[in-house]
C-alpha cells in the first residue's frame, strides 16, 4: 500500500522547526506551539501505528519515481513502532523542556534544533533508502551536537568534542561502507539491496561491508569496544537533553543494526559469535562502569551502555523469540531511559547535586515523587512484572535453547548489577538523611519546591506519563510482546518487505 | 484467589499514596485485610482434606505462556494459612508497635504488599508468575528492613538482604526458563508429567543449581545466611512474619513444590542434605552465642530452616511429614519469640538478654507466652513441638544408610535450638528483676495477646494433633508427591528410641541452659572467627570486584578521545582485518582503471600535503584549517568529474563545520602533543593499516562485476523524465531529492549552531 501520509511525522517535525525559527526569542509562544505540535505528532505515530498493524506495510515512492530508482519510505509495523515510541518520548521532553530549560537556551534556538532532531530520528525510522539514512544520521548528529554545545561551557563543550568527533567516525565509517556496498550492488535501496546482496557471490567481501555497517551503527549504539562516547557526554547536558539522548540516540544504532542484519546482511555465524561476545562485553563493561560511578547521570550513562547488550545479545542470538526478546527490551529502554534522565533532572533541581554521597533524604522530603521515581527505577532494573522483565524471559529462552550459557551468565550479572546499584542509589539519594554541609560550601536553595505549581507539574507530568508507558508496558506486556512477535516474525521473513516496496514480481524475477 | 492477592496490593496502593491519613485507631483497621483472608482460606480447610485441588485460570500473556493460573492444594493452603494468620497477629501487633510513628500508614503498605506477593508466591501454578511475586516478596522486605531509613545499619542491611535474594533470585528465573524450555510449560501441574524428562535430561545439574541458588538465598542457607542477622535490623513485628514465619520459608515452599518434580534422584537429595545439615548446625551453634534476644532467634531461625531442608533431602515420605509439621511449629513457636521480643525491646529499651532479668513480676502474661513458645522450641511433651521432633527423629532414624549421622546431627541442633528457647523464651522472665525495669509495665494487649495466642495454638494442636493430621498436614505430603500416606499424628508413640531422644534432647538442653550463662565475653570469642565467615568472603569478593571495575573503567575509559579513536580503530582493523584475510581471496588489479589524469595528480597531491600539515602541525588552528583544504579538494574532484551544484553544496558546508569547530575549540584548553615516541609509532602504524585496509576492500570491490541498472536508468531518464541535460543535477534535486532536503537541513542546523553560539551571552546562562 502506498500513502503520502507515512513522512508525516518528519514533516511535521519539520514545519513546526520552521515555524518556531521564525518566533525567535518569543519562547512562550515556541513553548506553547511546540507542545502542540509534539502532541499532534504522537496521534500521528498512533494513527501511523495503527494503520500499519492493520493494512501492513505502508510505503511512499519520493518524488513518485519507481523504486529502486528513487528513495522510498518505508513504514513497517517496526518502523511505526520506532516512531511511535520516540513521539511519546518526545511530547515528554517537550513538555519537561518548558520548565526543564533555561530561557537563554531557548532564545538561542533550543526548540527549532529539538525538532530538527526528532525529524532526523523519525526519518531515519521511516527511510527505505541506505544512503538517505546517512543522511538522517547527519541530521541527528549535527542537532544534538548544537544543543549539546548551545549555550554550554567548558565540560560541555569538551564532551560535544568528544561526541562528536567519535560520531563522526562513525559517519565516516557508515559512509565507506556505504560507498562499498554500492560499488558490490548499483543500489541503495534496501529492498533492493535484500535481494542483490543474495546474489553476489563473493561473501567474503559482502560479510566485511556488513561488518563496516556494524562498527559504523555500533559506535552510535555504544557497544563494546565503541561505546567511549557515551559515558564521556550524558552527564554534562541538561537533563532534558540528556534524556533524548539516552532515551534515542543509541536507539537509532540498535534500530539500524536490526534493519541492516535482518533484511541486507543476513548474519552468518562468525557474526553471531561476535555479536554474542560483544553483547558479553558490553553487558560486563557497562555493569563494571555502573558500580564505580558515584554520579548519579554517570551511573545512568552506564546502564545505557549495560543495557544495550540485552539488545545486541538478541542479534547475537538470532532467533524469532531472542529478537522479540530485544525488540521488547528497546521498546521498554526508550522509554524508561528517557525518563532515568527526566527523574534526575528534578533530582538535580531539588538537590543542586548529581553525587550520590552527597545527596539524601528525598524520601522525607518527596514521599509521593519518590513512590513515583521508584517505580521509574524498578522498571529499569526489571522488577517483574515491570517493563524491563519480560523481554529477559525471551532472551533466556533462546540462550538456553542455543546453548548460549556465557550470554546467559552474561545477562544474570548485568541484571544482578543493575539492581543493586539503583537499590544503593536509592539507600543513598533518597533514604539517607542528607549529609550535612562542608563549611566553605554555600547552601544549595531547593529549586524545586519554589517553582509555581503549574511549573511543578510540567516537570512531574512528563515523568508520571512515561512511568504510566512503562506500566503499561509492564502490565501489558502481551500486547507489546505480541507487537514484538510480529516485528521480529517479519525480520525473519523479509518478503512482504520487499514485495511492499519493489512490488510482487521483485522476488520471482530472481 | 486472584482477588484475594489483589486486594492487598489495591490496599497497599491506598496506604502508599494517602499514608499520612493514617491515624488514631485507623491501622488497627487494616488488619481486617488479612482476617478476612485467613477465614476465606479456612473455608478451603474441608475441601483439601478431602483431597479436592482448587483452580483459578486467567489469561495474562498468553503468547509468552504466562497465565495468571492459582492453585490450591494441601500445601498452597498450609503457607496460605500461615501468611494470612500469622499476618493477622502481626498486623494487630504492629498497630500498637508503631503506635503514633508517622509512616505507620506506610509500613502497613509494605505489609501488604509483602503479604499478596507471598499469597502470590505459594498459589500460582505458573512458574513465571510464581516469580515475579517472589521478587515483589524481595522488594517488600527491602523496603521493611530499610523502614527506620535514617539508620545506616538497616540501610545497609536492606541492601545486602536484596543484594543476596534479588541475585538468587535472578538465578532461580534462568532456572525457570530452562526448566519451562526443557518441559514446554511453566505450569507446575503440566510438569509433573515430565518429571522423569527433565531428571533425564543432560542439563538437570543445572536446573537444580538455578533453583538451588534461588531457594537457598531466600531461605537464608549456608553460605548465604549472612543477610538474615542483618535483617533483623527491620521493626521486630516485621522479623516475626517475613524473617521468620514466612518469606523465608518462601525458598522451602518451592524445594517442596519441586520434590515430586525434580526430586529423588541422588544429585537432589544429596546437596540438600549438605547444605541444610550444615545450616542446621551452623545456625543452632551460632545462635547460643548470641546475647541480642533478636541475634539469637535469628541464628536458631536459620537453623530451623536449614532443619527443613535437611529434612527435604532425606526425602522419604517420613522426612515430608516431619517436615511439614515442624513448618508449622516453627511459625508458632518462632513468632511467637519474636513478637516477645519486640515487646521486651519496646518496654524495657533492651534486647541484650544477659540483662533482662524477672519481668515476670511486670508482665506475667507475656512470661506465660514466653514459657509456653520456650517449651515449643524445646519440643516438651504436650505441645505440636514435641510431635514435630519426633517426626524428625523417625525421619533420621529410618533414613538409611547415614542414619546414625543424620539423627546425631539433629540431635545436636535440637538440643542447641532449646537453648536458645529457653535462653529467648525464659531467661528474660526469671531470676529477679533489675531495678531499672521496675517501672515496665504491660502493654496494650494488642502485643501480648498474640504471642500468648501463638503460645496456646501450639499447646492445643499439641494436645490434638489429629485435628491437623487429615485436614492439612495430609494433603500437603500429597502435593509434595507422597501420594498414598495416609497421616495420623499422634502426642504419644509409646516408648521407643525416638522418645529416648527426644528426652535426650530436652534434658541436654535443660543442663546446657544451666552451665552457659550468656556473655559478651563469648559473643566476641566467637566474633573471631568472622574473619573466616561466608559473609567475611562474600564482602571481600565484592570489594575485589568494585577495584577490577574501578581499573577497568579507568583503562578502557581514561578521558582521552584519542585513545578512545585508537581503541575503535584497532578495533576496527582487527575485526575487519582478520575477517578479510580469512574469508577473501585478495586481488589487487590495476589494469581496469582509467589513467590518473593531470588534475587529479594535481589536487592529490594537495591532498597529501593538507593530510601531512595536519598530523604534524602544533597548532590544532592549523590542523583545522588544513582539514577543511582537505574537504576543498574533494570539492575539486566533484568539479572535475561534473558535478559544480554538488560542488558547491560541499564547499559551503566545509566552511561553515570549519566555522563551527573553530568556535567549540577555541573554548578547549590548549593542544597537548604527545611526546611519547612509542605512542606516534603505534599511531602512525594503525592509522596506516587502517587506510591500507580500506583500500584493499575498495580495490577489491572495483573487481566486482557493477550492477549499472540505477545509474544507467538515471542516465537514460534524467533529460526525458527529469528534464534536466545535467544528470548529476537531476539526481540531486529530482530523483533523490529527499537527500539534498535533509543535507539543506543540517547546514541550517549548523548555521543556527554558530550563530548561537556567536550571540550568546554567557552571562544568560544560569
């Protein structure tokens, strides 16, 4: 089925940068129409969603040529879902923001940019064209760069150096494989490159442009050994930024590992191997990384790195259950990273500090925030039946069922990890009384409590949203796994794919 | 029964969110939760005794095989029984505890929900969900042991009690996994079935380990009892149910509800049999050490445990009913103590119990309860205790070959156990009282009534063991696989060596009661030995693993973004490297390239001298400078091959990144040169196979035979659909047009980028 209405979400994304571009300075109204427009957005996604789970595959030929030929978008049940999830997130950061952000940042273009960079996620989900993905790449990079450096000082500038000169690399790295893959094939359409990339003979040099893309899309998911810029830039942004961040911008590396090793390179087992091995590594690395920290966002940071190994283990796994498995845990990551950052943002207001030593007594002082930061918290360690737990189920399942114990005791140790440095969080920042001042220290002035009440809500409405999305996901795990189930059944058998973007005939001809 | 479990989370929800409502008498009325349920488990009573099974199936995530399916058996309904009765005790009690503190409403939330994941714990017949109310059980007692949070001492005990649970706990869910993979069903009733399956099957040493490390953290075995001592940091009422009568037991429960599923066979019986034989001796030897009245009853708890499952390993249909019975003694006469404690401890300030002297001249009703949960645990005559340990002795006795080990052991236990009964049960009450206590006084009866209740409920079932035999204790051994014993308990066996022992026992604890008088003295002689103590070893593996985290993190990630490059392109060329020269034939032909015309010798060779300046430049002003002549040559390659609009589109976004990184670096400090000889050349080297690598495949990749169909379709139609005689134009804006819309965009970006970061005044930012 063919439709206009799929590039929507970019577009909208787009045209509400444009217009905020021309309200400069006048951030009430920016704050107000971005808002809106976030929120017309996500009834979007829904409708995008929904249209897809019904009538299937959905696409939009670009300029109306043919493909191959032209660049095709592409909306499938995962890409819809991608966009949708990311447009919860986004109304959420959206909303934080207004409270959340600095007037100078907003002055100075926050929105626009905000936006720009939802339109590069949104295409890079929707695109059915390999080289048009490098191109929403750019985008993605080069807005969250500006808003990581807009109006920052010296510790932010020094992490946007690092972020972006390792994403840089890896642009680099995904442009050469890009330039490789269309030397072997004449194509940059994915479908096409399905089919072409069967045929060609010499596997060795098909694996090794395979294997260019992984370390390209692994540098941007954060895997081991590539993951250095993760911890090096989440802590020092404001926390609304820090949670696009963490909630997306690796998810755009996992979403583009999963489209490329099940519909072009389909992994062969030198691939999973080293899929499994690195999806070990990065489990441990992030899990040892996450012990140490004694910043709370830093700690965050290498959880994310951590918990982008239950993802890369789905791949390394490759079967239908491990990849629901991982296709359910990105689900329930975006958004529960996404709101990690938001809770230590008000964390951040009310305490004037990220270090745990020196943090205490929330409970006392934010019973009923705590309860709902608690619950944010469970969630990501994977309390059952909260969100994090279920997608675990399948990913034991196909270890066991490949015999892949390592991954396993693997998967026991990061979870192992993970729950017990949010119960020390949580012992420290929140039960803890808080410690008593150094001398020359001067008193931190409770930043939250003196905000207006409606200032208060737009920064706890965004953080009860999410949490209820993760509740939900939680409770109602059946739909999200049956959802999962699907996706990964169609990454199994790419053919309805192929013959919604080349037409039916594409897969007789060969 | 689903909304039997719900209720107390819909309660606890209420109590968590609107806490602070919670005064006066009002807590007290919370307890009606748990009264209500034990009645509606009571009317179970007449139906399991006649053998009947209750089901209860609701669809939850059907496509995972997970379903809300409860189950009432002989032994669902005995732990039922017990976390609804002793929690209404407990509830009543903790009214007048905690009588006036402000999170009262709170604690009562957390009691629910601890009590709904238990009820969760021991009716679901799907394992999964069986498991995540063992995990809400772990969360509950987190929260309950860290209740009086501004203590350090209980939040680290807290932490280190989910620390050991939650970690067994993820092991016990990969054991589920594996056991529902290798059976196809997470229902435990569909498994009994593949029972001789999964015994056969190659990987059942690991299933019992997974189960094992889960059951055994929870039920505080050894080497993993440290948590519970240190558990007893929670408010007492709450030591009573969960650190005691219940969630302990919850790692029983599940042994049990295994044994007709994994059990008899010789790997099973035997590891229980070590690790509960020795946490039974372990525990009952620590616990007459101890001089805290809750120190005490925590050690002879871990006994108790260790007793059970002891018992569970011996196996035989004796063993279950003894240990059935001594599950339910336990929680009357153990809870009991504790609730004794804590009134002790509320009205006298104290627990050491080498002080607390005649109190029952100040509170004779609680000495009552005292002596009769004293004589419980000892096991004299007329009370269920002394049925239990006979039970235990029959059980030792005809266990086989070790036999005489076994009943030895026990023997040791029990007598060690009675004196810590007597030492927590009696010694409090007698001699004469202390002046300091003289001004104690009773307190509301909500506190000594039911410890007292505890004590008369063991006395009277002692008295009538039959009405437990065919009711409750016969239907639980069939649930456990035992399925043709018919029970008859009975106070009185005749003389026989059984009573010989038992007398033993009580006699051996009575004189040990006399001779050892508790002290400080041997508290610290025994402290000794804590530098050889599971938990001694546990904590030294986990500072060991925070200084290995602490290099590793500082070596993979040490501040430098080059080191970082250098780790990802080593990486690189390793992974990719030994992929190529594994997996390809590498030819490197020359002949089918076009000749290299003047230009490009031109512009290459710029190229090369651009590259040279910025890896030897001192100044990171000039390294940027000659990077961006760098991108202007490429911009000369696209004129010269026919593309200006590219061209130019590339020229404008080279200098404004150049703009952009020239105002980021100016913040940066200055540019450190590394002196390292070493390092250049490991760089200079990498960085060479790199390009070397890249190469090769580009090469390699010209070999291919080149599938032309795009770029001729897009030379043939540029002009007749495109209207457009420049080919490379017509691509650009018409048949990939979306790329150039996107590519416009990120130049807008990154001009606002450096607009606003020509404009802001730092002074705006906060």
């Amino acid at each position: 089925m063919t439709s206009n209405f799929i590039i929507l979400p970019l577009l909208l994304h787009m045209a509400t940068a444009i217009v905020l571009m021309f309200l400069w300075k006048r951030i009430t109204a920016q704050r107000i129409i971005s808002v809106i427009s976030n929120i017309v957005i996500l009834i979007v996604g829904i409708l995008l969603f929904m249209q897809t789970w019904k009538t299937g595959i959905i696409t939009m030929q670009a300029g109306n040529w043919p493909a191959p030929f032209g660049i095709t978008f592409v909306a499938d049940v995962f890409s819809s879902t991608m966009v949708l999830f990311t447009s919860i997130s986004a109304l959420a950061v959206s909303i934080y923001s207004t409270v959340g952000i600095n007037r100078a940042r907003m002055k100075y273009g926050y929105f626009p940019i905000f936006h720009f960079l939802f339109m590069g996620l949104n295409g890079a989900f929707l695109t059915g064209d390999v080289f048009n993905l490098y191109v929403w790449f750019e985008i993605v990079i080069i807005s969250s760069f500006v808003l990581m450096t807009l109006g920052g000082k010296k510790p932010q500038m020094e992490s946007a150096i690092k972020y972006v000169a390792m994403n840089m690399l890896a642009s680099v790295i995904f442009l050469t494989a890009i330039a490789i893959l269309y030397g072997l094939t004449g194509s940059l359409n994915m479908a096409d490159l399905s089919i072409k990339i069967a045929q060609i003979e010499n596997r060795g040099l098909v694996n090794i442009t395979g294997l260019l893309f992984f370390i390209g899309f692994g540098i941007k998911s954060a895997v081991f050994p590539l993951y250095y810029w993760l911890p090096s830039s989440y802590h020092t942004p404001p926390s609304a930024i820090a949670a696009i961040f963490g909630g997306l911008l690796t998810k755009v590396g996992i979403y583009a590992l999963f489209r490329f090793f099940t519909l072009i390179f389909i992994p062969n087992e030198f691939i999973t191997t080293a899929f499994s091995l690195i999806a070990v590594a990065t489990l441990i690395t992030g899990a040892l990384g996450s012990i140490i920290k004694r910043d709370m966002r830093r700690m965050f940071s290498y959880l994310i790195v951590c918990h982008i190994g239950f993802m890369i283990a789905g791949l390394g796994l490759f079967t239908e259950v491990a990849l629901a498995g991982a296709l359910f845990y990105l689900f329930h990551d975006i958004i529960v990273k996404t709101n990690l950052f938001l809770v230590s943002g008000i964390i951040y207001r009310i305490k004037g500090t990220m270090n745990m030593p020196k943090l205490g007594g929330l409970y006392a002082e934010y019973p009923k925030l705590s309860l709902i930061m608690a619950i944010v918290f469970f969630s990501l360690v994977g309390i059952p039946p909260l969100s994090g737990f279920w997608p675990k189920i399948n990913l034991f399942q196909a270890g066991f069922f490949g015999g892949n114990y390592l991954l396993i005791v693997a998967m026991i140790i990061a979870s192992f990890v993970t729950l017990y440095v949010i119960a020390k969080m949580w012992t420290e920042a929140f039960w803890k009384t808080a410690p008593p001042l150094d001398p020359d220290e001067k008193a931190y002035i409770d930043g939250f409590t003196v905000l207006r009440p409606f200032s208060k809500l737009l920064l706890v409405f965004p953080v009860v949203m999410l949490m209820m999305v993760s509740l939900y996901i939680g409770f109602g795990a059946e739909n999200i796994m049956v959802i999962s189930k699907h996706i990964a059944a169609q990454m199994m058998d790419t053919s309805p794919y192929i013959k919604a973007v080349l037409g039916n005939e594409a897969l007789n001809i060969q | 029964m689903l909304l039997a479990i719900l209720s107390g989370f819909l309660i606890a929800i209420c109590l968590l969110f609107l806490g602070k409502q919670l005064k006066g008498n009002l807590p007290l009325a919370v307890s009606i939760l748990p009264i209500t349920l034990f009645v509606y488990f009571c009317t179970f009573l007449p139906g399991i005794g006649e053998g009947q099974t209750f089901f209860q199936h609701i669809p939850w995530i059907p496509s995972m095989g997970i379903h809300l399916d409860f189950k009432l058996d002989g032994l669902s309904l005995l732990f039922s029984l017990l976390i609804t009765g002793i929690g209404s005790l407990v509830f009543l009690y903790s009214s007048s505890y905690l009588k006036g503190h402000i999170y009262i409403g709170r604690f009562y939330g957390y009691l629910c929900v601890f009590m709904a994941s238990m009820l969760g714990v021991v009716l679901s017949d799907n394992l999964l969900v069986l498991f995540v109310f063992w995990e809400l059980t772990a969360i509950s007692s987190f929260f309950l042991i860290g209740f009086n949070n501004d203590n350090e001492a209980s939040r680290k005990s807290s932490l280190l009690a989910w620390a050991i649970t939650g970690g067994g706990g993820f092991f016990l869910m990969a054991g589920f996994i594996l056991i529902g993979n290798v059976s196809g069903t997470y229902s435990l009733q569909e498994m009994l079935s593949s029972s001789e399956l999964l015994k056969s099957h190659f990987l059942y040493a690991i299933m019992l380990f997974l189960i094992f490390a889960g059951a055994f953290t929870k039920s505080a075995q050894f080497p993993f009892h440290f948590w519970l001592p240190g558990a007893m940091k929670a408010p007492t009422p709450v030591s009573a149910y969960l650190h005691s009568a219940t969630m302990v037991k919850a790692g029983i429960y599940l042994i049990a509800r295994f044994t007709p599923i994994l059990g008899n066979h010789p790997y099973w019986n035997n590891t229980l049999l070590i690790v509960g034989g020795i946490t039974m001796v372990y525990g009952a030897f620590h616990s007459i050490f101890r001089i805290d009245l809750k120190g005490i009853l925590a050690y002879s708890t871990i006994s108790a445990l260790g007793i059970l499952v002891f018992l569970l390993g011996i196996g035989t249909h004796d063993a279950l009913l003894a240990a059935s019975v001594f599950i339910l003694v336990h929680a009357f006469y153990k809870a009991g103590l504790f609730l004794i404690a804590g009134v002790i401890d509320h009205e006298t300030g104290t627990r050491d119990v080498s002080q607390l002297a005649g109190l029952r001249k100040v509170m004779a009703p609680l000495a009552i309860a005292g002596g009769l949960a004293a004589l419980s645990s000892a096991g004299i005559p007329l009370t269920l205790s002394f049925v239990s340990k006979d039970l235990i002795y029959e059980a030792t006795l005809n266990s086989g070959n070790s036999a005489l080990l076994f009943t030895l052991i026990a023997i040791l236990t029990n007598i060690f156990l009675s004196y810590s009964g007597y030492l927590a049960g009696i010694k409090p009450f007698v001699g004469s009282l202390p002046a300091k206590f003289s001004e104690v006084h009773l307190p509301s009866g909500f506190m000594w009534l039911p410890p007292l209740f505890l004590g008369l409920g063991g006395l009277l079932f002692g008295l009538f063991p039959s009405l437990l035999d065919s009711s409750l204790i016969q239907p639980v051994i069939h649930a456990m696989g035992a399925n043709d014993t018919v029970v008859s308990l009975k106070l009185w066996h005749g003389f026989n060596t059984v009573l010989m022992l038992s007398a033993l026992t009580i006699v051996c604890g009575i004189i040990l009661y006399l001779i050892l008088k508790p002290s400080l003295k041997r508290l610290n002689a025994i402290g000794k030995l804590d530098s050889f103590s599971p938990q001694t070893i546990f904590m030294s593996l986990a500072k060991g693993t925070k200084f290995i985290a602490l290099r590793y993190t500082k070596f993979m990630h040490n501040g430098f973004l080059r080191s970082y490059l250098t780790k990802i392109i080593f990486f690189l060329v390793c992974l990719i490297g030994y992929y190529l020269i594994r997996n390809v034939d590498i030819q490197l032909y020359t002949d089918k390239h076009t000749a290299i015309s003047m230009y490009e010798a031109i512009v290459f060779s710029i190229m090369i001298v651009a590259i040279f300046t910025i890896v030897f430049s001192p100044s990171r002003f000039v390294a940027i400078i000659s990077l961006s002549v760098m991108g202007y040559c490429m911009c000369l390659f696209f004129v010269y091959y026919g593309a200006p609009d590219l061209a130019m589109t590339q020229f404008t976004i080279d200098t404004l990144t150049t703009v952009l990184f020239v105002l980021v670096l100016l913040k940066l400090p200055p540019y450190l040169r590394i002196k390292d000889k070493a390092a250049q050349v490991r760089d200079g080297f990498l960085a060479g196979a790199f390009g070397i690598l890249i190469s090769v495949i580009a090469l390699q990749v010209l070999n291919e035979p080149t599938n032309k169909n795009i770029s001729r379709f897009y030379a043939d139609n540029a002009y007749l659909l495109g209207k457009g005689k420049n080919v490379v134009n017509v691509i650009l804006v018409d048949f990939r047009g979306y790329d150039t819309l996107v590519e416009i965009t990120v130049l807008t970006i990154a001009a606002i980028g450096v607009y606003s970061m020509l404009k802001i005044q730092s002074s705006e930012i906060e």
